[in-house]
C-alpha cells in the first residue's frame, strides 16, 4: 500500500468517524420543533370599584350592579387571587377577603366619596396595570369637571366635556397605549334607587330607573385578552355591549408557509413567491400565510372581522383572500416539523389565491383598517336633567370613548400593514 493510499483512508475514516458521532448539523427532533411558545400568563388581578357618591343608587336594594360586581370579583378570584380597592380620590385598600367585600356591598354604606375626575382615577388604575398585571375598574363613567368648577359655571360640563374632558381622557390613554396597556369595557344596566347628580350637579331621587354601568378590564392586550374570554365564559350576566381598545401598533409580520394549503407551482424564498407559473394548464397559484395577531383586539382577531375588512391589491395581477382560520383549526397531520413550528408561532392562516399576473413581478398588499364599534353614541346623552333624557344613557358617554378610541388609533388607522413580492 502506498503512502498515498493509506493517507487516503486515514482520512476517510476520521470523515466517517465525525459524521456518526453527529458531527454535522443536528436534526432538532419533533419534539424540539412543534413546542409552542409559552404563554403569557397574569402576574396579579387588582379590582377598583369607583365610590363616589353618585355610585350609591346601584348599591341600595336588589340591583343587577351588585349582582355581577359580586359575579366579576368572585370569577376573576378563581383565574388568580384578587387584590380589592375602593377609589373616588385615591386607591383605598379593601380589607377582608372577597366574601367580606361581596357581603359589605349589601349590608355598608360604601358610595360616600367625592367626586373625582375621571381621567385622574384611570390613572391611577393604570398605574396597577403595568407589567403583567391586570386591572379591572367599575364606574358609571360619567364625565365631569370637578364640583367647585361646576358651582361656578353650572354649564361647564355639557360646553366642554367635548373639547377638555375628553382630551383629558385621550391624554391619559395615549399614555396607557405607550406603554402597550390596552383595555376592554364591557357594559350593563341595573335598576338605581338612590341621589342622582345631572351635569349641573342637582339632586334627583331615582327609583328603580335603569342606569347604566361599565367593567373596564385594563393591562397588556396579550393578557386581557384572554383574562376576558375566561371570564366572561364564567359569568352569570352577559354583559349588553363590549368594546375592545387594542395597544398595538400596525403589525408587518408574517410567515409564508411552503406546502400548507399549497396549490399551483411556485416557491418560497424569503417570505415572498418566486417561480411562479401561471398560464391556461397551469394550476391555480393558492399560499398560506400566518399572522399572529394576539396583540388586537379580540373582535379584530374574528374570521369574519378578517374575511369583511382584510383589505388585499396586487399592483401587477389579481388576488383574492379564500380561507380564514385560526390556529387550533389548522389540519397538522400531514405538516412537516418546521411547518408546525411556524404555525405555532401565529394566531390565524390566510391562504390567498393568485388569479392572474400581468408582470414577471408584483406586489401583494395586506391592509386591516382600525374599525370601532360606534354603540357607545346611542348610550350618551348631554342632557340628563329628565329621566327620558337619561334613561339607558350615561352623561358624555360618546366624549369620553372617542377620546380612547383616538388614542389607541395607529397611524394610517391600521391594524396590520404587511406587502409580499410575487415573481414569475
């Protein structure tokens, strides 16, 4: 044997050698692949119910105001331990456990506060929403300068709860959207036997009116989001009207899936389509593409919210969104590892179908405008001296929510704002 050759084998050896020993690039295993990222899960669970004294009617008698407070605070304590607070001024601790709180909203004047503005308690509130914790506050909400501004100018609350008021509000919000805190109001109505104070703060004794009232559940819209799905799926009372508020900006990522809900011939090279074939035998060009869109609101994140405003253009062809799904709806037997890992790192799939191309490149276009339920206008008044002005209606209701929705509106007013590049 020449010198040659044993070199040779002596190398040849060491090459099989490393490569059963895995010395090249290790094949994650299936296990490794489909984990699904963890979930964020809540840190703490603090509860404001607002005490002011224009809350003391929804606490006198049998109310449906009692009824879910007691439901909300009892629910929510089974997700996590509940932290409790009364607050017309500042945050004042609730001592005792939640059935002591349950039982002294019956048997304990608590409503004896003074009026606060409104934006300075959801500050506040706020201030126990950062970080994974979440907030849940109960008002009436109604908008209002405080008493001594009032006294002076009885018509200060109806001439510019447009323009102050609700700028105090958006202020307030905008920060919360800052710091990624968004929130979720849901809305009811209980009989009210008690004072009530109209705009002009005069006194009026309601039996039994029907007043409304709002549960804002207030921190990460990650979390939020899911904190109130469970909890409303636990709760004796449907609330009447829900309105989500997302902290998030436009999102712009996405991931081409390469075999799921694939049709046609084409490739996938850096989240866009090459090699597309199009043409009278060639078969429809269909792709799948995942959004996490965990950080929306939870009606953003609905098919049917998707399938009615998911705006989609191509610059150079024509383009059609054919299925919406979520996550858990996706068939996963016949995807391959990496696939799997990809799905699980998205809330939805969108599959697209590519019907014509009239350039060797395009452009796809993914828009999903902002869209704010409007209910809140039919429960605001302006006027609330006479019952039929106030029946079913809350004082600059309207005022207080256009300066939230503002505040969480994104530039171009977009949910989402994404673009993949098609080639031929």
């Amino acid at each position: 044997m020449t010198l040659h050759t044993r070199n040779s084998l002596f190398f040849l050896l060491i090459a099989l050698t490393v490569t059963s020993c895995g010395g090249g690039k290790k094949r994650a295993t299936k296990d490794e692949v489909t984990a699904p990222t963890k979930a964020e899960s809540i840190g703490n669970i603090h509860f404001f119910l607002e005490t002011s004294a224009s809350m003391g009617g929804y606490l006198k008698g049998g109310t449906t105001f009692k009824d879910v407070v007691a439901d909300v605070v009892t629910k929510a304590n089974q997700i996590k331990p509940v932290s409790l607070y009364t607050i017309s001024g500042k945050p004042e601790p609730v001592s005792g456990d939640i059935n002591t709180f349950v039982a002294q909203m019956a048997t304990t004047p608590l409503a004896t506060g003074k009026s606060s503005e409104l934006h300075q308690i959801f500050k506040q509130v706020g201030e126990k929403a950062k970080g994974n914790n979440v907030a849940v506050f109960v008002s009436d909400c109604i908008l209002s300068f405080p008493d001594a501004d009032i006294k002076r100018n009885p018509e200060v609350n109806r001439n510019d709860a447009s323009s102050t008021l609700k700028n105090s509000i958006y202020d307030q919000f905008a920060t919360f959207n800052k710091q990624g805190i968004g929130a979720t109001v849901l809305a009811y109505t209980s009989p009210f036997n008690g004072t009530y104070y109209t705009y002009q703060n005069q006194k009026q004794a309601l039996k039994g009116e029907a007043r409304p009232f709002y549960v804002w559940i207030i921190g990460k819209q990650s979390l939020i989001g899911p904190f109130t799905q469970q909890l409303l799926e636990s709760l004796s009372t449907t609330p009447a009207k829900r309105l989500d508020f997302g902290a998030a900006g436009a999102l712009k990522q996405y991931d081409l899936f390469f075999g799921l809900n694939k049709s046609g011939e084409w490739r996938a090279e850096r989240n866009n389509l090459i090699n597309i074939e199009m043409g009278r035998k060639a078969k429809p060009i269909e792709f799948a593409i995942g959004l996490n869109l965990a950080g929306l609101p939870d009606y953003a994140q609905a098919e049917a919210y998707l399938q009615k405003n998911l705006a989609t253009a191509v610059d150079n062809g024509e383009i059609k969104l054919v299925k919406v799904q979520r996550k858990a709806a996706v068939e996963t037997g016949r995807m391959s590892d990496r696939e799997q890992k990809l799905l699980s790192q998205n809330t939805h799939v969108l599959t697209f179908r590519v019907s014509t191309l009239f350039a060797d490149e395009a452009t796809m276009t993914l828009k999903l405008p902002v869209r704010f339920d409007s209910w809140y206008i039919d429960w605001s008044t302006m006027d609330d001296r006479s019952a039929e002005g106030r029946r079913n209606k809350t004082f600059a209701l309207e005022h207080l929510m256009t300066g939230v929705r503002e505040a969480y509106q994104t530039n171009g007013n977009e949910f989402a704002s994404m673009s993949i590049k098609l080639s031929k």
